[in-house]
C-alpha cells in the first residue's frame, strides 16, 4: 500500500524528491530483496526436509531394511541430515527470528523511505536506527528466554517497549492514515483509566489498578513476552500469509496482469453492461492472487474505471463496480487474504476446508455483482462491448494463460492434498516463476526478477507494519478485559432469538470496520465479537466467516468505505455517493452470511468433495456434520438465492425489462427475501410468487412493445 505523503506540510512538499538512487532507497530495495528470501527460506522449510530425508534414502545402501529408530538416528547423524538439523534449531524455531526478523526488514524498508522530502531525510535514517535497536533488543531477549529463562521485564525493556511503541504507530499514521492509530491510542488511554471509568460505563468499567501496575503488565504482556505486537496477527502472517503476497506479486510481475484484464474483457464483452463485467471478472481473478481489497482497487481500477465510464456509466457507478468487485476478492479462494488465515488459526481448522467452504458463497457474491450492474446498464441503455472492443487472444496469449492455470493448479492441489499452507504456497510461487520464465520471455531479465522481488518484499513489509498494530490492540482488548466483559455481554444476549443476535453481530462488525485496514478489521472483530456468541449453537466455521463477512463488508459500506474511498478519486466521483452505490452492487455479501447461517449445505455440503478424492469425511468440532445436510438443500437454495438477487438487484435498480413502480420495487424486495427464509412453505410460496410477478411483468413488456411496433 503506497504511503501517504499528504500528510506532508505544504513547505515540505516545495522540497525536490530525492532521486530513486539515493543511497536510503537502494538500501531499502536491497533489504526488500534480502526479506523476500527469507520469506522464502521460512516457506521451504518443509520443502526442504523432505528432500534432505529423500537424498538420505535414496543415498543410503539398505535404508529401507533399518529399523525405523536406526533410520531417525542415520537422518539425524546424517552429515546433511545434521547440518539442515543444526539450521533449523538455530534459525527455523526461535521465536526471535520468527518474529523479530520480519519486523526488522518491514520496518527497514518502510521508514529508510518513509519521507520523501530532502529535508527529512535524516528523520528516516534516525527512525530506521531507532527501531533497528529496539526490536534488535526484544530478539536478544526472547533468545534468552528461548534459552530457559524465565520471562520478565528488565528494567531496559521500559525504555525499549514505549520506544517501538511510538515508532509503530507513527510508521502505521504515516502508512495507513490516522484512524486504526486513533483506535489503537483509544485503547492504549482505556488500559490505564479503565480502573477510574464509573459503574454506568457498563462493559468498559475494569479493574482498579495503579498507574504502575497496568504499566508493569502491559511490558510484561507485550514485551517480555509474545504478546501485543508480536501476538497472533503477526505471528500468522509471519508463518502462513507472506508466502502467498510473495505469490501474487510475483504473478502480477511477469506481465500477467496485462493478460488477465485482456482476459475478463474477452470473456464479458458479449454481456449487456460489457466493460463493468470485465472489471468485475479481472478484480475476482485479481482476488485469488492478492486478496486485498484496496491494492485490487488501485492496480485494476486505473485501467478498468476508466473504460467503465467510457461505456456510459456514471462516474461514481464505475467506482463502485470496481470497489464492490475488489471487495469480494477477499473472500475468493484459493488465496482469500489475511482473514481465512486468522480464522484457521482461531478454529483450529485446516485452512482448506476453509477454501471450500469459501466457494459457493464466492459465486454468490459475483452473481450479485453481475445482476446488479446488468440491470443497471439496462436502465442506462448500455449494452455489449462492440465487437472491434472486445480484444482476441492470439495462438502466444492462450498458450500464456497457463501461467494462471499452472501456479494456481499447483497451490490447490498442495492445499488439498498435502495441507501445509507455508508448503502450499512455496511450491505454488516455484510454479508461478517457473511459469513466467518460460511464457514471459521479458520476466527472464535479472532486473525484471529483481523488480518483482523487491515489490514483494514492499507489499510483505506494509502488511507487517499493519499486522504489527493490529496485535497492539488486539493484546490491549484482551489483557484489559474488555474482550471478556464483551463476550459474556453477547453470551447474555445469545439467549435471545438468534435473529437479533446476528443482527448485533452484523451490525457491529460493520461498525468497528469501518475505516480499519481489511487485516485490522478481521482479527479484532473476530476476537472481540465471535468469542462471546458460541454458545448460540453455530458451528465455530459458520459463526467466524458470518463475522469475516461482514468485515470484509464494511471496506464498502458508508460512511467510511475504505475501498469505495480509494476506486472514487480515480473515477473522479464523490466519495460517500461510491460508497452508497458500492453497498448497492454488492448487496449479495450482506445478504449471504444470513443465508449460511440458515442454510449451512452453502458451506458444507461442498466438503463431500475430500471425499470423491479418497478421504475420509472431515471430522471436526469447528464444522457442522456434513452428512445431515443434503444434495436437496444445496440446490434449493442456489435456485432460491438466484431468484432473490434477482428481485433484490432489479428492484435496487428500478428497472428490469422496463421501469419499475414503487410497489413492484417493495413486493420484489419482500418476495425476493422470503425465498431465503429456511422454513419451506414460506420460501416456496415466496419463490412461485416471484415467478408470478416476473412473468406479469414480462407478458405485461411484450403486450406494450407489440402495441409500439403497431402503432408506429
């Protein structure tokens, strides 16, 4: 994500930029480089067993006659089995470098070009000192601890937590603007006045400690040990999440992303609103490989807002299509952003059967997108792409796009078949350059391979940095005990009717994300909201993608939607009306996590797919018993979903084959809703209402034209 140099003073912005060759930019794309092997190294880490124990064997006269005890004592004796032994112990597992050694490099490359100003330029090298000594500091004491000491606060860690303190949230202002670091400053005040706060606060009154003691606590949960900043956030992202920005970059590098536009608009020419269904289709393709809302809006929404508008499109429609698409990329498998990650960790779940729950709700969401945005360019009289506009695949592009089919083959079967995420995603981006290598002779270029190494390593470091905050609030939350007093507030409320409590849930997920960065928003809403309801009978996998949903719902939802924000200055429109049209055109991921909820054969009936490959039925207390929802339920509600985004989007739009009156609007939304109530009766009688209405309204359009064409 670019840094936000607005923020620079106008006396500043007189100042000439620094060259590209300046000494702190080579140095931070060098680092970037030298970060995005060791994203690398972490991610082969089990690779490379596998070929140490392989070269053992297969090197070994008689292996397979040992016992299986001789056989680990050779591996282990074993001259390559004891080196990659010895790196392993002194690099792989101590947390310090797990940890600490992404933050150092995030935080090197970010603040060595943090200002771009001349005259500031000693501020970034004394800030890069700054936290360079202090997170040097953790790691030699986690290496300590690591080492069988006890963790305690020293008095030095005094001095170096406030220090990465402070410089984390000015990096975070600088990088991702004022909001997550206002919240994250909120609760850095909360934890130190919770004591004093009155009774009628309710939830946010806490314990009454001393200035000192919540001081003594916060070092000892946030630095002395893996808490805070260096909690679960970071600690997924380092292990799981890196591999897979690494990934995307290096795809969209190759030359990929030109190929996957030309793509969508071969494949959504011949549709009625042609060019908004290409950004549409290239933000969803865009969305296996980077799963980022606000980084889909700017690499596709430069190239595709303006082709939208071009077509006939309002100015803050075309942004909107293009926030509303880039949205639904964060839940759209293989690679579903930083969420599906959080919430694997958080359940307990492999992360696959997270991707395929994953599935059907995706084709939900863009089905909504595409109705949408038909209807309205019927409303506008847009039509297809003319013929001459729709570009041709020569005999070398469709050879090219096995650049998409081979990687992504690759991370899916690994995904499946041997679940190791960090494997998963080593051997798809082996797959990606080797791919890109061979079908883009212009990636062949050391420059190039550099380029697409030192993006990398700048889109990883920007997601630590983010990651970094989110783990300072998430710790503050739940060491305060505000997390607890909020969980059992929703336990109190899971008695009531489940209807009300998603509606809570909803709502709030909605409203703690807006403004948050999408990694911001999912861990917290899903430790401060989800935790309190599980004893609402929902499967943990229902209840955590109904949140994840809903977070990922408020980048476009006004008054502050993030991705909407972003698509809006491009398309030239106003913000909060890109916002409201954006909640328009993906009204469906409002509507789907209710229809999971009542209908859970949308998430699980799919997981009969582990089983036509040869495995056992998943067997899990996170998932719901596949075997009692049926092939019946999921095709009902696939057929009732359709036929509600039907009548929801054309009565959004005020139009189907004609114009809508008010009534019409208001009976298609209702008849469109019941269709997806879970008791039948009513959703039956819903749905042959609906057809009804649709086939009054289509004899009613044919009478009128029939009666056009003879009069004139």
């Amino acid at each position: 994500m670019p840094q936000s140099e607005a923020l620079e003073s106008p006396d500043m912005a007189k100042d000439s930029l620094p060259p590209k060759g300046q000494l702190n930019f080579r140095l931070s794309d060098a680092i970037a480089f030298c970060f995005t092997l060791v994203i690398l190294i972490y991610a082969a880490s089990g690779p490379i067993s596998e070929f140490v124990r392989w070269f053992i064997e297969v090197t070994t006269p008689g292996f397979d006659e040992l016992s299986r005890r001789d056989k680990r004592m050779l591996i282990r004796e074993h001259w390559l089995g004891g080196g990659y032994r010895s790196f392993e112990r002194n690099f792989m597992l101590p947390t310090g470098l797990i940890l600490g050694l992404p933050i150092l490099f995030a935080f090197s490359i970010s603040l060595l070009t943090l200002h771009r100003s001349r005259t500031l330029q000693w501020l970034n090298w004394l800030l890069t000192a700054l936290a360079l000594i202090a997170f040097s500091a953790w790691i030699v004491k986690i290496f300590a601890t690591d080492g069988g000491a006890l963790p305690s606060a020293q008095p030095i860690d005094y001095l170096m937590f406030p220090l990465a303190t402070a410089i984390t949230l000015y990096l975070t202002w600088r990088m991702f603007g004022g909001f997550i670091v206002a919240f994250c400053l909120f609760w850095v005040v909360y934890f130190f006045v919770r004591g004093d706060l009155p009774q009628w606060t309710g939830i946010l009154a806490g314990s009454e400690a001393s200035f000192l003691q919540n001081l003594r606590s916060m070092v000892q949960n946030f630095w002395a040990q893996t808490g805070g900043m260096f909690g679960q956030p970071l600690q997924v992202v380092s292990t799981n999440v890196l591999i897979y920005i690494v990934f995307g970059a290096v795809m969209m590098a190759s030359g990929a992303g030109d190929l996957l536009l030309k793509i969508a608009n071969r494949l959504t020419g011949g549709f009625v609103g042609g060019a908004a269904h290409a950004a549409v289709a290239s933000s969803a393709l865009f969305g296996t490989l980077s799963g980022a809302a606000i980084s889909n809006v700017v690499s596709t929404g430069v190239m595709t807002i303006p082709v939208i508008k071009k077509s006939g499109f309002r100015p803050a429609f075309a942004g909107a299509v293009e926030a509303a698409a880039s949205t639904g990329g964060q839940v759209m498998p293989p690679v579903m952003g930083v969420v599906a990650f959080f919430v694997a960790g958080q359940i307990g779940l492999e992360y696959r059967y997270i991707v395929v729950a994953a599935i059907l709700p995706a084709v939900f969401y863009y089905f909504g997108t595409f109705l949408t945005i038909y209807f309205e360019a019927r409303k506008q009289g847009i039509g297809t792409l003319p013929a001459d506009a729709r570009p041709k695949l020569n005999r070398k592009e469709l050879v090219q796009c096995l650049v998409f089919v081979f990687p992504l083959g690759v991370l899916t079967y690994f995904l499946f078949v041997q679940p190791s995420v960090p494997k998963a995603g080593f051997y798809g981006l082996a797959a990606a350059l080797a791919a890109a290598l061979v079908l883009f002779p212009s990636f062949r270029s050391p420059a190039r391979l550099w380029s697409a190494f030192v993006s990398a390593g700048r889109m990883s470091a920007a997601i630590v940095v983010i990651v970094t905050a989110i783990g300072l609030i998430v710790g503050l939350i739940q060491v305060s005990g505000f997390s607890g007093r909020l969980a059992l507030l929703l336990t109190q409320l899971a008695s009531g009717p489940l209807p009300l409590v998603l509606i809570v849930v909803a709502l709030g997920s909605i409203v703690l994300g807006m403004g948050l960065p999408p990694g911001a928003t999912y861990f917290i809403i899903v430790i401060a909201l989800s935790s309190g309801i599980e004893t609402v009978g929902i499967p943990p996998l229902t209840l955590h993608l109904f949140v994840v949903f809903f977070a990922v719902m408020s980048t476009v939802t006004p008054p502050v939607a993030l991705a909407a924000f972003a698509a809006a200055p491009i398309a030239g429109a106003d913000p909060v009306r890109t916002g409201f049209e954006a909640a328009r055109i993906g009204i469906a991921g409002f509507l789907i996590p209710f229809v999971f909820v009542y209908h859970p054969a949308v998430l699980y009936k799919l997981q009969m797919l582990f089983v036509w490959f040869g495995e056992d039925l998943p067997n899990s207390r996170a998932m719901l018993d596949i075997t009692t929802v049926g092939w019946l339920e999921f095709f009902w509600v696939i057929m009732a979903f359709a036929l509600a985004m039907w009548m929801t989007a054309s009565a959004l739009s005020g139009f189907d084959r004609s114009a809508l009156g008010p009534g019409e609007r208001i009976a298609r939304v209702i008849l469109g809703l019941l269709t997806l109530v879970p008791n039948l009766m009513i959703a039956g009688a819903a749905f042959a209402l609906c057809l009804l209405l649709l086939g009054r309204h289509f004899l009613m359009n044919r009478a009128t034209s029939r009666a056009s064409n003879e009069f004139a």
